[in-house]
C-alpha cells in the first residue's frame, strides 16, 4: 500500500488485496492477518480501514464491481462492435475469470445481505445502461436495426451474458473461448440490418 493517500484510496489497497485472497481461496481467506501478511503491514492497519468481516466484505464487493464497470466503460467507448462491448464482461482472460469467481463468491452473501443486494442491483443497472447505449450508437452507426427496443435488447444480452459466464465458468472444458462467442454471436445475430424480423423474439418487441 502506498505510503501516503487518502483514507479512501487505503481501503480501496485493502479491498484489492482482499479479493486477491478470495479469488483463490474464498471468503475464509480473507482474514485480517492474512490480508496484513499479503499488505506487509499490521492487522491495526486492516482494522483502522474497516470495523468488521462485514464492512471488509461489502467493500471487497464494491471494488470488484468498480473494476467491472470501468472494463464495460472502456470496451464502449472504443469497441467497434456489440459483440466486443458484450466480450469485455465475459471470462475471456484470466482477469474476467477471477471476477467472475469473486461474483459467484459473493452471490450467496448478496442474497441474504441488503447491502450487497443494493450492490449488486446497482451493478447489473449499470451494465444493462451500458448495453443500451452501445445499441443506441450503433443503431445511429447503421449497424444495429432501428426497429428494435434498445431496453428490451438490452435487458436480453444481459441476461445471455450472465447465463454464458456462469455455465463458462463452471464448465471452462465445455465452453471454450471458441463457443463462447459463437454462442454470444448468435444472440447478436438479429440485430443486424436486414436480419429477418423474429417476432417470437421479445427484444424484438417494443414495450
């Protein structure tokens, strides 16, 4: 950890070094001596930064989702496709699949925790805006039909995304990098200009 910084950016040092533990060792790994051990400093330092396991974990939680976030923000920004904007949140590299791990983590906490629920809602939010904006510049771009809801769409690509992760990341033999994305571009597929109308396809369908 730096040796000068504002309070926040000290927990946020913390919070990273916490999901390190996790990543590989779960939730028990992430203890106040094991976490000074890996800072190089005191568990005083740890404890000065967060009360509790509670507060320590919810952070953890939220760094995580900053990391994602800023991945999707990026891959928007300078993508040239819907298809990259939708990569940049699925485990395709080792970072992706250690957030992915650290997201599965902490689910089961978020479930029960109002917290990490709000965390989490805010986060899956955010990403389906990101979604949306990006069909939105491409539909502007001429490369996305004009006659789709970019909400609805939206909503949908979000909703293949968490369903190819989970089963990807469960699974890494069954769902190579190779059927990841011809499964993901499949769901892209009637999105394009002059992609025959589906109308059994509810993003399909205005609201």
């Amino acid at each position: 950890m730096p040796a000068r910084g504002d309070h926040e950016q000290r927990r946020r040092d913390v919070a990273r070094i916490a999901a390190d533990l996790i990543a590989t060792g779960g939730l028990a790994a992430a203890t106040h001596r094991r976490i000074a051990d890996a800072s190089g400093c005191s568990t005083t330092v740890v404890s000065h930064y967060f009360t509790d396991k509670h507060d320590l974990v919810n952070a953890t939680y939220k760094e995580v989702g900053d990391r994602v976030t800023s991945r999707l923000d990026a891959a928007v920004h300078s993508a040239d496709s819907m298809q990259s904007v939708l990569e940049a949140l699925l485990p395709l590299d080792e970072d992706r699949i250690r957030d992915w791990r650290l997201l599965f983590t902490f689910l089961g906490l978020a479930a029960t925790n109002a917290e990490l629920t709000a965390e989490q809602r805010t986060r899956a939010t955010t990403a389906r805006i990101r979604i949306e904006q990006a069909i939105v510049a491409e539909q502007e771009a001429g490369q996305v039909r004009t006659d789709i809801d970019a909400e609805a769409t939206g909503r949908f690509l979000l909703a293949v995304v968490l369903g190819i992760g989970m089963q990807a990341l469960f699974d890494p033999a069954d769902w190579p990098h190779d059927r990841i994305r011809d499964t993901l571009n499949r769901a892209l597929a009637d999105l394009s200009p002059g992609s025959q109308d589906r109308s059994d396809r509810r993003p399909n369908h205005r609201r």
